[in-house]
C-alpha cells in the first residue's frame, strides 16, 4: 500500500493503485510490447509443440520449408529457386555443387505446360488462398527463369537459357487455360495464387518479381517476346496500384490484405525497381508516399485492430507492474503500519503509568 494515502481509505488505495499500475503500463507497452508478443509467441509455440517458420536442408542438401502445424515440411519451388540465386554469388566449390543440385531439382519438378512451356507446382495446399494441391503460381516461374539465367551465366551452357525462356513462355497461358496470367484490358497479371476456382488475390511483391525475372531475361538475351511480356505486366501494375494504398499504407494483395512491415519495405524496393526500369514518375510517386508511412504505435495498432496475443501481451504487463508497484508498496506499508503499532503501544503505556 503506498504512503501517500490515509490507511483508512482501503478503496482509494486500490484505486490509486490500480490507476498508477494502469498509467505505468500504458507508458510500457509501446516500447516493450511487440518485444513482449514474439516472446510469448515462442513460448507458446514451445508448449503446444509448433514450430516457427525456417528452412532445412534435406539430405541432398535441396531446401525444403518448415511450415509447422498440419503442413508440416514441404518443398517450395521459389525457396529452391531463392536458394540457388543466393549460392550463385558465392565462389565455394561445395556451394557450386549445391548450386547445380537447386537448378537440376528444378528442372526435374517442372513439367510440360505446351511443346514451348514448363510449369512448376506447389504440392501442398494454402489455406490464406485457398489454394489445392497441385497449384500454380507465376512467382515459381519467375524465380525459376532467375535461377537459370544465373545458371546460363555460370557456365554458358544454353540449356540453362532454354530452360528459362520455356519457363517464360507459361506467362503467355491465362490462368483458366491452366496457366498463370490473367489477361484483361489493363494488360497482363502474372497472379502469385493461380486458380480460377478462387478469388483474384493480384498479390502485388509476386507480380513485380516476375518482372524483375523478365527484366533480367531482356538484359541477357534481348528478346522481343520477353520485353513484350514486361511491357503488358508493367501497365496492368500502372492501372492498378491505386487498390494496393490504403491511406499511405501498402496492401499485400487487391483484396485489401495490408502488408506486414517487412512487406511493405518491400513494396517499396519493388516501387524503386520499376520506377528505375521504365522511368514512369507513378512509381516513384507511390514509393515516396509509403516511404512517408510510419507504421503505428503497438497500442494504437491493438486498439484498432484487438487481437488474443495483444490483449494478453497488455494483461501480462499490466499483471507485472502491479507485482512490481505493489510488493515495495506493501513492505513500506508493512513498516509503517509496525511503527504506527509501537507508537500506539508506547502512547497506551505511557497513559496506564
């Protein structure tokens, strides 16, 4: 009990209590309260057995994704694709083997679309697209054609540049001819989630890392069909990258998904890539304007938008200045209380003589 109120009062000690426990709290959870949600998340995933999202290597040293939970350990055509992109910068001649083993798993988990097309599957399902296995997506092709242009370059063997071009040519099948885009006026949307049975989700980083792959294809080979390509996607981006800002703030997808912070840094490398390759000022229009958004504070963001881990990520602080404000507070009054005793006791003494 604090020192600062009459004993008497046991309510509006409680209340004061309560009311500092309350303001110190607020004071804290901005600063501490993310770092507060990713610890507790750790222990909960510890304790139900989940684990967090990584990568492994199997056997053959080939990336395969931990997903956790019912999805469990799965291969991802961009994982292996981003993985031997990144081995392709290094000179270690075990990583130059491990870089072949990537491009040749890719080659060996792609299939015939047409007589001038691969495609590549993701096999298991995705429920935040609702996606069923086996499904498509045009961002395995654009990391794929990546990969294989580092590969062309590599070792100058054109199948590797055969191998890209046939991983191109998907972009021009539509999604419901069991394809990748989606063909309208606007021009052409390389979809990340393709199936025709679900919704349009225009995932917008899966989009623009196809043009980047297409881009990179151009530089190395100065095909038509690729800038063709690059030019139909660009103006699809261009007509529609208004549904992707919400008040400053960059949507995952057109369904209004926003974008995590990692995301939404993202977008804005994406902004700077296109604004760079076609010179059009929309682009970096949009990049400055997110570049100006600052994400909120951890209350605000709670307060907007509750969620189970946040609300208890606010009870567990405030459950913890309340131990830490009450315990000295107790033991102080517990002193104070033994003097105010001894004064009585001597008072009652001194009268009884």
């Amino acid at each position: 009990m604090s020192l600062f109120v009459p004993k008497e009062n046991l309510v509006f000690k409680k209340v004061f209590l309560f009311v500092v426990t309350l303001f110190i709290t607020l004071l804290l959870v901005n600063p501490f309260g993310l770092l507060i949600e990713k610890s507790e998340t750790q222990v909960y995933r510890r304790i139900i057995g989940k684990q967090k999202q990584h990568i492994d290597l199997d056997s053959a040293g080939i990336p395969i994704m931990e997903y956790g939970g019912n999805l469990g350990k799965q291969y991802n055509i961009v994982t292996v694709a981003e993985y031997a992109i990144d081995l392709s910068k290094q000179t270690d001649a075990l990583k130059g083997t491990q870089f072949y083993d990537c491009i040749n798993w890719l080659i060996r988990n792609s299939e015939f679309l047409n007589d001038s097309s691969i495609i590549y599957f993701n096999h298991y399902s995705w429920s935040g697209y609702k996606m069923s296995p086996p499904w498509r997506s045009a961002m395995n092709q654009g990391r794929a054609i990546q990969a294989f242009i580092k590969a062309y370059e590599l070792s100058s063997d054109t199948l590797y540049l055969n191998l890209a071009r046939r991983s191109m040519n998907t972009l021009y099948t539509e999604v419901k001819d069991g394809g990748v885009t989606y063909i309208d006026s606007s021009g052409y949307w390389y979809e990340e989630y393709a199936d025709d049975n679900v919704p349009q989700s225009r995932v917008l980083n899966g989009m623009i890392v196809v043009l980047q792959a297409l881009s990179d294809f151009h530089k190395v080979t100065n095909d038509p069909g690729s800038l063709f390509l690059f030019t139909k996607g660009v103006n699809a981006v261009k007509s529609s990258l208004h549904l992707y800002d919400n008040k400053g703030h960059s949507n995952y997808d057109v369904l209004g998904k926003p974008a995590s912070p990692w995301y939404h840094n993202f977008h804005i490398e994406l902004m700077d890539f296109m604004y760079t390759e076609t010179h059009d000022p929309v682009f970096n229009d949009y990049k400055q304007k997110w570049l100006l958004y600052k994400e909120p504070s951890y209350l605000a963001a709670l307060i907007h938008k509750p969620t189970r881990i946040g609300v208890f990520v606010v009870f567990t602080l405030f459950v913890s200045v309340l131990l830490i404000v009450s315990i000295p507070g107790y033991f102080i009054w517990f002193r104070k209380e033994l003097e105010r005793r001894r004064t009585l006791n001597m008072k009652h003494e001194m009268r009884d003589t």
